[in-house]
C-alpha cells in the first residue's frame, strides 16, 4: 500500500468528540458524516481537511468514545492516511477494520505541515522532504484486514468450519 | 510464570494459554449493542446481505443514549433496534428508561466475575468492577460478532496498581479514580490491562469499584479489572449465586509492564478542568470558578450511592440562584432505590430536576446541552471541547458531592466545607 498525499499536522489527544460530537450519531453515511468531521475546530481547519488526505499527529490520536464515524467520517472526506505517534485503542481498531491506513510513527516532529509525503504503509517505509524513514509495519494479521479493505471484506478462513 | 488477569480471561476465550501481544479470535460471553450505534449493524446487515445471527443469547441491546428519542432520526433508530431483536430472535431488550448498559448489565447480575464482554462503548471498562474484562469496539465489529460470531483481539499488557488505605470523609471513588488519571495521563495506559488490587478494596463498594474502573479508558486503557474478593462474594450472594470464583486474578508472579502504588491518605477532592480528563487538580486550586449547570449521573457517578452523597451535601438547603442541577438516574433500579431512600425527595427540594435513566447529558447529545460561556460541574468522564453539546462551554469532572456542594454556591466548591459545616 503505497500512499502519497499532502499532510494536515494535528496536536496530541486529538479526541472523538472533537473528530465527530455525539449528536451527529444517527448520520449513518460516511458521505454524510463528513461535514461534521472536527466541527468544533471551526470551517478553516474543516477545508484544510477535504484538501489534506493525510492527517500526522502526536499522542493518543482518536481517544475518548469507541464512535466508529471518527474513522468512517475521515473516510468520506477522502482521508486516506493517519500517522500517529500512537493511537488509542479502539480509534485504531475502527481504522484497520473500516481499512482506514494507520501507521504508527513518530513523524511529527519530521515534517511541516502541507508537506507531500509518500508511505508504504507495508513496507514500513515513509519518504519525507528530508530524506526517508523507517517504522515498524502492523502486524501481519491486522495487515491483512487493511489491505483487503477492512474486516467485512477480509475473508473467512474456511478450514475448521468456525 | 503466572498470568494477569487479563491472559487468563482471554486464554479460556481463545482456548488456549496466550500471552501480552497474541492475537487471537474468540466471541466474548457477551456482546451488547446500544442506540447510538444499532442504526450501523443494520447498515452492515443490509450492506453484506446477512440474515442470520450466529449467538443470539449472547446479545443485548440498550435503548440509553437517545432515551427517550429526542429527534423523529433517534426514535427511527430505536424502531430500527426493535426489528432487529424481534427479527433474529434477541431477547435482551433494554428499553428506554431502563438504563445505561454498564449500569443495568451489572446490577441485573448479568455480567459475572471473569466474562469477557464487548459493547460499542468505551465505557464497557467499567465491568472490571467485578472482575469482568469489558472494552468498547466499533459498529463494524459489533456487526460481524453478531454475523459470525468471533472477532480478533490482541492480549493486552498489563499495568499492576496498588491502592492501599481507606478513603476519608468528604472523598471518593471519583476523586481517588482522578488522583490516578493525573498521575498515570490519558495516554498512561493505552492498550494495556490495568489490574487494580491494596486493601482500599476491602472497604470499596462494587458501585465504587465502578466508578475506579469506568475512568480507566480516560487513561486508554483496555481493560481495568478490581480484585474478586469478599465484597464480589457478597454482591453476587444477593442474586442467589454462591458460585463467584477468583480464578481469574491475577497470579502474584504475573508479568506487568509497570507498577504503580498510591495510598488514600493523599487524596483530596479532585476536579478535572477544560479540555481534557487529565487536566487534574485539588478542587481548593480552583477558587471563584463560577458554574451555571450541574449535573450528576451517567456510568461514571449515577448510582443510589452517588445520588444519596448529593442529598447529604443539599438537604435542607436550595441550589444557588442561578444555577439548574439536572439528576439522571444511572437506571430504573437506582430511580426506584433513590425514591424508596428519600434522597430523591430530598434533591428535588433542593431545586434538583431528575430526567429519564440513560446516558444523560453526559455525551452532548439532549437532556441538559450548554450554552455559549457556560461552564458545568459533572459527575461524568469526560471534558473534551464539545463535550456536552457546545464547543464554547466548559465542563469540569467531580464527585456528586463536589457536583451537588458547587450547585449551592454557584461555585466549584470542596464539599467538605458544606459537609463539615452541618
């Protein structure tokens, strides 16, 4: 998985109620979704995103409720790419079954904001303005989901019948 | 080399002995589905053409976000719910006003020492309470647990922390769960199991177990599980259930990636401030912080414990001028309790307004949403920009008695000086 995008820069503890406020729930399209990405942030930093498909933060991106649209609405708007020096767990999960690409990686503080990034998220591989860089990819079976797409499109493993 | 609590409970799930990192795939002994998400597994369902539910004894669902549907798309979705239980046979439904799923899965003895329970809520860490592993997922998961049954899960490494004393007057469950989010950060626990034991749980309710174990995910952990002991027996007697067993804690040479200790002789009532959960102080650092809401209730604080330490702080006295105290009933049960003590009366004197059992406020959504430069003291867990349905508000975290001892002086107030003075 080769992704090559420009980079919107975010801070740490970048939480779900700021990525998408509770009460827009029952919006269940991530099209729709989409509009109400990072509202609380206001409709500059929302253009930023629909022109950024890569999204780097620091710590704990995605912390806070387990709401699945914190991923599914970055996917509407065409995000095709987190890079978090870590993330909280059930964000993470979200994102490898919805096959939203995350990468675990201390980048922030390589790279400037709108920069052009280009990432084998498989490899392990990110090639920066300021050289390339290695990280440690996901692990093999998590791989797997996000390269067919995400868990309802990975198949079942026939043998055993479970 | 011994287990943490949390390799044993995922060993039986997996049926086989696995170890911090594994991945496994296993179906929890119960998955629950709530109405803030319901509306997705019917997406799935439709989007992947599934029409069978592989355990339907294994689900639950719970009407608590939306209850009652405050808009004509939530009152959809709880008809959308409705279908789905009648149409794949689930008889677990939690209907509007029964209450919040953590809440009602542990006072209805449904949840036991040792499960393994998944929820599209972060909050489901609160089970730990009992010695139960609870950890939120997404609606994608919860679709293909109900289709298929088995969903992949890592073992978690584990975090030991030992809490010993009692907590004093004036202090509790919330302030000492506080005291360890400020120490440990939102980030202290990301992935891993946080195994609680020290003789603070030797005078430590289940319902303030809860509490301790809800604001676990605030540090992100997976998992935050108390020690099955004398207080887990006594609970579970009380549903006719002599069976509890502690096989399931952790084993004294089981592996911890750190250790941490606090004792409660150092701990004071906290407030959480804007705009994150471990933005944590001593309510005393937070003098002339004027308030307009309060609000007590949700998973984290909305038990008859947490509503009777509110009509200790209010009785006999009315809320300031000013301010409004919304009251929500963690559940029906805990309405019924509150009203059959007295401490309901004794909070509606006060100037309180109790609202329908469920999540409240709490998430932002209806039931108490703030206004522009408003600021509100919660029992709830969380403070994040928006939180509680405005971007330009301010929510700050306490006890119910820190709630309830703010409400009477439109300020954040330490509650021992309301408490001491009578």
């Amino acid at each position: 998985m080769q992704i090559k995008a420009h980079v919107l820069r975010v801070g740490d503890d970048i939480d779900t109620d700021v990525i998408f406020p509770a009460r827009y729930l029952s919006v269940l399209e991530p099209k729709e979704q989409a509009r109400y990405a990072f509202e609380p942030y206001g409709e500059s930093f929302q253009s930023r995103l629909t022109s950024s498909p890569a999204i780097v933060a620091g710590w704990n991106f995605g912390c806070g409720s387990s709401r699945e649209h914190a991923v599914t609405c970055l996917m509407g708007l065409g995000i095709q790419l987190v890079v978090a020096k870590s993330f909280s767990r059930i964000f993470f999960r979200n994102a490898v079954n919805n096959g939203l690409a995350v990468v675990v990686c201390d980048l922030a503080d390589r790279i400037q904001d709108d920069e052009l990034i280009s990432v084998n998220v498989a490899k392990g591989k990110a090639d920066l303005a300021g050289g390339s860089f290695q990280f440690t990819p996901l692990a093999p079976p998590l791989l797997n989901i996000l390269q067919h797409g995400g868990l309802w499109k990975t198949p079942r493993p026939s043998a055993g019948g479970q | 080399m011994g287990q943490t609590s949390a390799e044993k409970i995922m060993s039986r799930i997996a049926g086989r002995t696995v170890s911090a990192g594994d991945f496994i795939e296993g179906c929890p002994d119960f998955t629950f589905s709530l109405d803030d998400g319901i509306g997705l597994v019917d997406r799935y369902f439709r989007l992947y053409g599934i029409n069978k539910v592989r355990y339907p004894e294994r689900i639950a669902v719970f009407f608590d976000h939306y209850a009652p549907a405050d808009t004509p798309l939530h009152a959809n979705i709880h008809g959308i719910g409705r279908v789905l239980c009648r149409r794949f046979g689930i008889d677990k439904l939690f209907e509007v006003g029964d209450g919040i799923s953590h809440q009602v899965s542990i006072e209805s003895g449904l949840v036991r020492p040792g499960q393994f329970v998944t929820n599209t809520d972060s909050h489901t860490i609160t089970l730990g309470a009992v010695g139960a592993a609870g950890c939120g997922i997404g609606v994608a998961e919860m679709a293909y647990l109900w289709a298929h049954g088995v969903l992949w899960f890592q073992v978690p490494t584990a975090l030991r922390v030992v809490i010993n004393g009692r907590l004093t007057a004036g202090v509790y469950a919330k302030d000492l769960a506080l005291t360890i989010v400020q120490r440990l950060s939102a980030r202290g626990a990301i992935y891993q199991s946080i195994e609680y034991s020290g003789s603070v749980f030797d005078s430590l309710s289940i319902s303030e177990r809860m509490t301790l174990c809800n604001l676990g995910v605030e540090m992100g952990g997976k998992f935050a599980i108390a020690p099955i002991d004398a207080v887990t027996r006594a609970y579970y007697a009380h549903f006719s259930d002599q069976s509890v067993d502690d096989s399931t804690n952790a084993d004294s040479d089981a592996h911890y990636a750190a250790h941490y200790q606090f004792d409660t002789a150092a701990v004071v009532p906290m407030v959480s401030s804007p705009h994150s959960v471990d933005n944590v102080a001593p309510v005393t650092d937070l003098p002339n912080t004027e308030i307009h809401q309060a609000f007590l209730g949700t998973c984290t604080n909305g038990r008859l414990d947490d509503l009777q330490a509110a009509a200790a702080v209010l009785k006999g006295k009315r809320i300031a001028s000013g301010v409004r105290f919304i009251v929500t009933p963690a559940s029906r049960e805990v309405y019924k309790a509150a009203i059959e003590t007295g401490a309901l009366a004794t909070l509606v004197d006060a100037g309180c307004v109790i609202t329908t059992p469920g999540c409240g406020a709490c998430a932002g959504i209806h039931q108490g949403v703030l206004a522009e430069g408003e600021a509100c003291i919660a029992s709830s867990s969380r403070n994040f920009l928006g939180r509680m349905g405005n971007k330009d508000a301010r929510v700050f975290l306490g006890s119910p008695a820190t709630v309830a001892a703010s409400a009477l002086t439109g300020r954040i107030t330490d509650p021992r000086t309301i408490l001491n003075a009578t």
